[in-house]
C-alpha cells in the first residue's frame, strides 16, 4: 500500500489586512476565486484550513449571486475572526493562503499563514524621537523620572 505524497504548496494570494478584513470579514481576492469549487446553485463553500502551528479552521467563502449580481464581491465570514482573534491579528498584518494537492488524493489542503506588520526604520527612528521605553515603563522624551 502507497504512502500519498503531499504536493508542493502553491500560493493562492498575500493580502496585507485592512480594518474591515480585521473586524468584519477578509475581502477575498476575485482572482483566487477559480480555487474553490463552489456546489452547484450555491454562493458558499465552507473548507477547512491548517495554520503554520498545525490548528484546524473551518472557513465560509461567500459569493453575491451570480443572477442578480454582475460582480460576485468574494467574502471569507464564518470562522475568520475567530481565526482574526486567536492570531492577534491587526490591520497592517498579512496573511497568505496556500494550496496543496496530494498526489494520491482528489482532494484540496488548504493552510494559511499570518506575518505581522514589520516596522520600517524610518517608524522607529520618529517613535524613538518621541518616547523612551525602560524597564517596560513608557518615559516621554524630555520627562524626568525621580529613583525613589
């Protein structure tokens, strides 16, 4: 009996988060839409996805209704902030969906994957310029501390 080998992972897209995609809903990118297979006369397939630790999500992608929409506006809702919140995700953050197909399977894996917001030097040389941090204590430049 054969062993299925994975496939490689295959990016389907990056998107850097925005404050709906952190409070609401993710706005899915129309060009990724051709990934899922939708039943038929259904706007909504549910999927489960595996994150970088190994946990398991279940996400519903919505679509408008083709009949009465000429653009399907693509929206990942259940099960995305949970995932939102258990990341700590924030708007700035990205997060990349990736597929695999087993080579022994018919079915799709998917995983996903968040990176935090990275701070350009330029962020950090304003903040220093500001504040002071020491001692896990916040100082305001120019303030003074007294040792007591």
């Amino acid at each position: 009996m054969g062993v299925a080998q994975s496939g490689a992972d295959e990016q389907i897209f990056v998107k850097m988060l925005s404050k709906t995609d952190v409070g609401v809903r993710l706005s899915f990118p129309m060009e990724a839409l051709s990934d899922f297979e939708f039943p038929r006369g259904e706007d909504k397939v549910v999927f489960d996805v595996t994150d970088g630790v190994g946990n398991s999500w279940k996400f519903g992608l919505s679509r408008r209704n083709e009949a009465r929409h000429s653009h399907p506006k693509p929206v990942l809702s259940s099960g995305w902030r949970a995932y939102v919140q258990a990341k700590g995700l924030k708007m700035g953050d990205r997060v990349i969906l990736y597929h695999t197909k087993a080579k022994l399977e018919s079915r799709t894996r998917f995983k996903v994957r968040a990176q935090r917001k990275v701070v350009d030097a330029m962020q950090l040389r304003y903040s220093a310029k500001r504040s002071v941090v020491r001692f896990g204590l916040m100082l305001k430049k120019n303030s003074s501390r007294e040792d007591g």
